[in-house]
C-alpha cells in the first residue's frame, strides 16, 4: 500500500486539472497582451479624444485580463502537471512538483467551505465557484477548487474526520478586510476626482500662428494626444477599482452582522 511517513494507507486520490488551469490562464494572457498590443499601436495614430476613450477602456481590459492570466499561469506551472492531494488513513497528503506536504487529522484547525451557483462566466471556466479553504495549524495551507478531481468527495473526507472544525457557510474573506476595501475605495475614488479636477481646470487652448500673411489658429489639448489613452484608461480604472473598494466594504460589512 502506499504511505506517506505515518499518515497510513491511502484510501482516495483527487489531482489537480493545472493543465486545464494553464490553458485558459494562456488564453487570457494572449488575449490581455494583445489588447494592450493593439491599443499601444492605434495609440500612435492622429485621433481625436473619443477614440482616446475608447482606448482607454481597452488598455485598462487587457491589463486586468494579463494580470488574472498570468496568475493563473503561476499557480499551474508552480504546482505542475502532477499535483494531488492524497487522503490517507491518519491525514492528507498534497504533492506538487517540487515537494510533498503532509498533515496529520490533528492539525487541520479550520475547513471553510464556500460553494456558490455561479453564473460568471470566468469563474466557471477558472472552477472557481466550488472552493474551500484549510487550515493547518491555524495558517490556510491548502485550497481546494473545482480544479480539484472530486472536489466535494475530498471535503466530505476531511469532514468525516474533523467535523468539529467544518464550516460551511463561513463569512467571506473580504470580511476581515472590509476597513482596507473602504480605504483602497476612497484613495480610487480621489484619484478619479484629481484627473476630473485637472480636466475642468486645464481646458484646451487657442495658439495663434502667423505665416506671413496667414494666421492659424490651432486647439493645443491639456493632455497630448498620445497621453491621452493612458490618461482615460487611469481614469476608467480608478472608477472601477472605486466601485469595487466600495462594494466589497459594504459586502463586508453585510457579512460581519
């Protein structure tokens, strides 16, 4: 039978889908870069403010999208094609690539499951709407997601052997953050307030130039033109993050009473 040190004959394995994990982090990656790729270029071109916009909001998309996908890259390569965990007669066992932890029963102190009928797609396609959290020796050691092969079997089996440590409806995680949500909100939003200022307070202005003869008047914009994309695409994203920052506060607060 196989063993790890003294946690006992194996009774269940559950791999990890990382090459799942990897493809769609790839994909958004790929998408991301490009975005960001293809407003870069259209950047370069005359365009009038609109367009800028626009831009914008594309940049600030490809940028949350690169971010999210090269996590998801990270935590496929580090666990790698072999990851697992192993469920044995007195603990558990997770094995990645690099090393292999193993836990006795005794030392899970907390298992906090959160399972939700998600209908965002990304968190579908990321199996992110099955997840659960557990504590070894009072620190978050290892997470199990729809990712995991069987993932509720696998929480039942650890539920079985320590039940007085199961939760399953615990408070989200964002409850224990909810004073640095309102923080992060507000430091958005008077971001969004400054670049709103220095609009209003920095108008385009009339330059004349003489030719001769001829006098030409010219709109010289208080942002240039190629700033412009970078500038809207700030402003887009620190509406967004406010929102967010403000959101997550509120939902916080919710979950605490």
């Amino acid at each position: 039978m196989d063993t790890v040190a003294d946690l006992g004959p194996l009774t269940s394995t559950h791999r990890v889908d990382n090459r799942a994990r990897q493809r769609v982090g790839l994909g958004m990656s790929a998408l991301g870069a490009g975005a960001g790729v293809l407003g870069l270029l259209v950047s370069q071109l005359p365009i009038d403010r609109a367009v800028a916009r626009i831009l914008g909001i594309i940049l600030g998309l490809g940028v949350a999208l690169l971010i999210v996908g090269l996590h998801a890259v990270a935590v496929a390569v580090r666990g790698g094609p072999g990851e697992r965990v192993d469920v044995h007669e007195n603990g558990i066992a997770c094995r990645t690539k690099r090393s292999v932890r193993q836990w006795s029963w005794d030392r899970i102190t907390a298992i906090r499951l959160r399972q939700t009928e998600s209908s965002n797609p990304l968190a579908l396609k990321l199996r992110t709407d099955y997840w659960c959290d557990v504590e070894i020796d009072g620190k978050r050691q290892l997470v199990i997601t729809g990712m995991t092969d069987e993932p509720e079997e696998l929480v039942r089996a650890l539920k079985r052997r320590r039940p007085d440590v199961y939760d399953g409806n615990p408070p989200h995680p964002v409850a224990r953050l909810r004073w640095w949500w309102l923080g992060a909100g507000i430091v958005f939003f008077a971001g969004l307030a400054a670049a709103v200022i220095f609009l209003i307070t920095h108008p385009d202005t009339e330059v004349q130039v003489t030719h001769g003869t001829i006098t030409e008047i010219t709109d010289v914009p208080a942002i240039s033109k190629d700033a412009q994309p970078y500038f809207y695409g700030a402003m887009l994203a620190c509406l967004v993050l406010g929102i967010t920052g403000i959101r997550l506060f509120l939902y916080a607060t919710r979950e605490r009473r």
